[in-house]
C-alpha cells in the first residue's frame, strides 16, 4: 500500500469511526504525548512492549488500539517513532487549525487563555467573552475581553470551530443554545452541568471537582489499608 492510500485509509477509519470505542480515543491523547517526548529525545523506534512500560498499557491494548486504525507496525522493527507520531496527530485532527473563543472570562476562563500549549497543537484562541462589565475592556494575554452582545457576530467573523464554556451552572445551558444557534461543532465544557445538544454537535464535559474527588477515594482507600 502506497504511503498516499495508507494516509487516506487511516483518514476514512478516523472519519467515520467505524465502531472505535470512546476508551481507544481516549488514550490516543496519552499516545501522541509519550511519542513527541520519546521524538523530542531522538528516539527514531519502539516497540509495543517498551511503550507498554513507559505508559502502564499492555503491549497487547496498543497494539488492538492501533489496529482500530489500520495499525503501524512492522513485525520485527516495532514503530517508527516520527511517523506514529504524526499518523496519530492527523487522526486526532491536529494537521489543521482549529479556532476557538472562551465564554466566561474569570479565572479559570484567564487561565486556559494564557495556556501556550494550545497554540502549539493548533487550538488558536479567537476570542474571550463575559457579562460582567468589571471584566469586558480588560486585556488577556493579546485578547480584549468583550461582551456577550458580540458573540454571534464574532464566531461569524473568526469562523469558530470550538467553544471554551467556563460560565456559572444557571448560565451554561443557555449560553450552549446560542452557540449551537451559531452552528459551534463542540463545546469543552467546565460549567458544573452536562449539556443536552443536538446529534452532531461535540461535548466535553470536563468536571474538576470529580477528578478531585476520585483522589479523595483513593487517598482513603490506602490509609484504611
């Protein structure tokens, strides 16, 4: 198979799916890290065991995991560092750009504008937004924070692949209604409710206060043992 219809075959798998459980893209994130910091080292191979005891994964998983997408392999050689790497980024959509705008500029708004990262995976940050008239005016990072009463024409303007929800539980459902008016594909989620959308547009529902309390269990867990 040529190196184009293998890039096409990946592309089609990723696309549609095709019955790939939400735990296999889930560890793909986890993937594409290990592999840019084993890239950054100069590391050109590996092997599926030798990644399975960086990353606490059975060698098996991986190697299911990334047969869900027409696998990378080479009996004999394992993976080539560089290429996996980039295959994994194209399937995670991060050959291309991506613009987003963050509604609710407190500060947890402030802080995931200022995060750099984002725009080193392609997550270009368009736009920040509140109600609260102490906040609009106010500068983050290169962003001035504006008022709600721009945010259609704005997402119009800056063409907005992805909203950054970071508003108050009673506000965050009818902010969602207004962007999905919009046309918004995914919303990343940080208001303290699960949002009912229309079939075809994106949640991540992100809950740090559940995330903190799973340590509080396991802390526990270990100090009654």
């Amino acid at each position: 198979m040529s190196a184009d219809s293998k890039d096409k075959t990946v592309r089609g798998v990723a696309m549609e799916g095709k019955g790939i459980s939400q735990a296999v893209i889930g560890r793909l994130p986890r993937y594409f890290r290990y592999l840019g910091e084993l890239k950054d080292e100069g590391v050109e191979r590996i092997s599926s065991q030798d990644l399975s005891g960086l990353m606490q994964v059975t060698a098996s998983q991986i190697r299911q995991d990334f047969n869900n997408f027409g696998g990378f392999g080479q009996q004999g050689y394992g993976y080539n560092v560089e290429y996996l790497y980039e295959e994994i980024g194209r399937i995670l959509g991060l050959d291309k750009q991506h613009h987003l705008i963050i509604i609710g500029a407190g500060n947890l708004g402030q802080a995931l504008a200022n995060y750099m990262d984002f725009e080193k995976r392609g997550f270009i940050m368009r736009g920040i937004f509140d109600i609260n008239p102490a906040l609009i005016g106010r500068k983050v990072r290169a962003m001035t924070v504006e008022s709600m009463e721009l945010l259609e024409r704005r997402i119009r303007e800056n063409e907005i692949d992805i909203a950054v929800l970071t508003v108050p539980k009673g506000s965050a459902v009818g902010v969602a209604d207004r962007l999905v008016a919009c046309g918004i594909r995914a919303i990343w989620n940080f208001a303290h409710v699960d949002l009912d959308v229309p079939e075809g547009v994106q949640v991540e529902n992100v809950h740090l206060l559940d995330s903190l309390m799973k340590l509080s269990y396991n802390i526990s867990c270990c100090e009654e043992r």
